[in-house]
C-alpha cells in the first residue's frame, strides 16, 4: 500500500469511526447510570435522520400513512440536524419514562429491562415503516453548501481526495466529543451524573435528583444518536426504517472494545472499529464488519474488561 492510499484510507477511517464514537457514547451514557444496554437507541439513531431529512424540505414518497408528505418550509442544515437531534433526544426521554422508569421503581431484574428495551426499537421501527414506508430517501445534494464534492489533501502531482461530506463529519464529530467531554468533565450536571452512576442511593442521600439527572442521561444520549443518524445518512442515504439496526450492532462492539461504561473508551473503540474498517481491502469490503468482529473477539479473549474498561472488583 502506498503512503497516499494509506493516508486516504486513515483519513476515511477517523471520519466513519467518530460517528461510531458520537453513536457509542449514547450508549455509554446510559449503562454508566443504569448498567443497561438501551437497544431502543438504534431507532433513536433511524428517527434522527428523518427528523433532519423533513425540516430540510425533503419529501416522502408513496408508501405510508405520510405519503407524499413534505413542510412548507426548508431550514439549512446545520439548524435541521440540531432540532433534529433534539426531537430524537425528546423522544428517547419519552422511552425513559414508559420503558425503563416504571421497572426501575419497581426494582426489576436488568434483563427485563433490556427486553422492554428491544420491544420499544421494534416498535419505533414499524411505526416509521407504516408513517413513511420502507423507501430509501437521500439528502439534498447541496445539504452542506456550496462545499466541492472532494478536498485535496495532497499536492497536484500526487492528489490524495477525501469527501468534503467525510471531513465535514470529522469536525463537526470533534466539536461535538469536545463539548461533551467539558460538560461531563467539568461542569456540575458531569459531576452529579459520575456520582449517580457510582451509587444512586448515596448521591440521593448527598441532594442529587437522580431522576432527573436520569432523564437528563437519556436527552443526550437521544440527542447523540440522533446527531450520528443525521450525518450518516447526509453522507450516503436513509436506507428505510431498518438503518439504524446495523450501527445498533455496531455501537455495541464499541463500547464493549472500548470498556462497557468508559466514555473515553467508546471513543477510541469507535476510531479503532473505523479505521479497521476503512483498511480493509475493496475486493473483501462485503466482509468488512466480520473483520472488525473478528478483531472484537479476540481482543475479548486478551483483555475481557476492553481497551479502557476496569476489572470488576467483587466484594465480599
């Protein structure tokens, strides 16, 4: 492979691989709180993109309850996906309250709630097919401006394109692992949520409402899958009601590389999960995900806690 390939594949890797790390940290959000796996969040992912791909003016086709639906209004990009993303964060607190919240108090057994979990995407995810069908729908081809379709990273004798889309995502990915970092870091609601997740009934006892730090959790976590469910699809399509299931599966293979629980490690888990992706030579791309399980897999067998996690330490 030489040095210009290489480059593009790096290049093409962190910027798949930092949608992975926005979509894992939803994930990690929740199970760091809870120490669940919220299944719910990969149509939570789905409903993010059509969210953004309607108020930017886009059109549903034939199919559905909403067929032919489309606003009288188009609203640029960048204002879509931030209300776009907070209608997925809104609606992924309306599954806290129906899903998880009512077996919570009732102290049910967590596999309950996990199933609770997997019945909520099943339904989000027929209730998008039965609205608006099972068509796939593409972004307007000016979504982010007047940007050229590719950006040379190298000099004229030796051109090294990237997808203005890719680089677009990579910016706006760190800007958006930057923010959260600080707010979990260093403001009161990371400190409150860091001592809900070590131990509920003590952060009480301290003044903490953990309901509504709870609630709090799954806004962001919503808002984060709905962001990453945007700007996949700006970058290749909605591929129907079903496109969130995929990076689902994907988001758990990050967060456990990385270490269930760590936020730092769903963000290296998604980069090392993008770049083995986009190393993965063209003729064997079909296989791509079943290398980057492969690699879970054994990376499970040497270090079972993942890249960043801990050892759980068991008291007796």
């Amino acid at each position: 492979m030489n040095a210009t390939l290489f480059l593009q594949n790096f290049l093409n890797g962190l910027s798949i691989g930092s949608i992975y790390a926005i979509f894992a940290l939803g994930y990690t959000l929740v199970f760091s709180i809870l120490g669940i796996i919220n299944f719910a969040h990969g149509a939570i992912f789905t409903l993010g993109a059509y969210f953004t791909y309607v108020l930017m003016g886009g059109a549903f086709g034939f199919n559905g309850l909403l067929a032919n639906l489309a606003l009288p209004f188009r609203l640029p990009f960048a204002i879509a996906i931030i209300l776009g993303s907070t209608i997925a964060g809104i609606i992924s607190v309306i599954v806290e309250r129906f899903a998880f919240r009512p077996l919570r108090r009732k102290k049910a057994d967590s596999l309950l709630t996990v199933v609770s979990s997997l019945g909520v995407a099943v339904m989000i995810v027929n209730l998008i097919q039965y609205l608006v069908g099972a068509e796939i729908y593409t972004f307007p081809p000016d979504t982010y401006g007047n940007l050229p379709p590719a950006i040379n990273f190298g000099t004229e004798a030796n051109p090294i394109p990237i997808r203005s889309v890719q680089v677009v995502i990579f910016l706006v990915s760190g800007v958006i692992l930057s923010i959260l970092t600080y707010l979990i870091n260093v403001t009161k609601y990371g400190k409150a949520m860091r001592a809900v997740a070590e131990d509920q009934t003590t952060a009480s006892l301290l003044g903490i409402n953990a309901d509504r730090f709870i609630v709090l959790t799954f806004f962001v976590s919503g808002f984060l899958g709905g962001l990453a469910g945007t700007l996949v699809g700006s970058s290749v399509s909605i591929a129907g009601p079903y496109f969130g299931i995929g990076f689902g599966l994907k988001g758990l293979a990050v967060i456990v590389l990385g270490g269930l629980g760590s936020i730092p490690g769903a963000v290296v888990g998604g980069l090392v999960i993008g770049l083995i992706e986009a190393f993965v030579p063209g003729d064997y791309s079909a296989y791509k995900d079943a290398v980057a399980f492969g690699i879970l897999f054994l990376m499970l067998l040497i270090r079972p806690q993942g890249l960043l996690g801990r050892s759980l330490i068991q008291k007796v």
